[in-house]
C-alpha cells in the first residue's frame, strides 16, 4: 500500500472535491496516523475496507487504536495485523462481531 495518495486531496480544489465524494479513496487504511485513520473510517462510508496495521508503532502500543476498526468489522474485507502483543490482545478479545467479507 503506498503512501503518497494521501497528498492527492491538496492538489487542487477540484481533486479535493473529487477525492471526498469517492469512498473508495478513503477505504484502504494504514494506521500510521490516528486522525488520519479516523477520518478514513468516516470518509469510506459503508465500502469494504483493507486494513493494514504496518509493525509496533507507539501510538497504538496499548491496543486502543485498533477498536475503531473493531466498530466497523462487518466491512472489513482485509486485516494485517503486525503489532505489539497488547494491540492484538486487544483486537482478538473485541473482535466478537461478524465479518462476514473477510477473506
């Protein structure tokens, strides 16, 4: 997943306006950023979403970041999880809802 599609929305005006009416744009998300990931989630509105939680960072050492995803499992059609042991003790034990596009 590259990075750089992130500054497609400061181009121009009109690219701003075109990259907020696609929820697709917005439905890959790399949790590298909190405010970032929340916006995503909100911008990819009911699109399966790709998660991608890159290796430990240390602002979701403790788990919490990942319970934004958890509200929104029944849409996510992919997660990696490559993270503290916290973080992913976190998602297995909220994870108790259906995913019913994961593959």
């Amino acid at each position: 997943m590259r990075q750089g599609w992130h500054s497609v929305p400061a181009v121009c005006a009109r690219w701003r306006r075109l990259a907020l009416s696609l929820p697709q744009f917005w439905s890959s998300l790399l949790f590298t950023n909190p405010e970032l990931t929340h916006a995503m989630l909100e911008r990819s509105k009911q699109v399966p979403l790709h998660v991608v939680f890159p290796g430990p960072e240390s602002w979701y050492s403790d788990g919490s970041q990942v319970l934004p995803v958890i509200e929104h499992l029944n849409r996510v059609a992919f997660i990696s999880l490559s993270s503290f042991v916290d973080t992913l003790h976190t998602f297995t034990q909220a994870a108790c809802r259906p995913a019913p596009l994961l593959r």
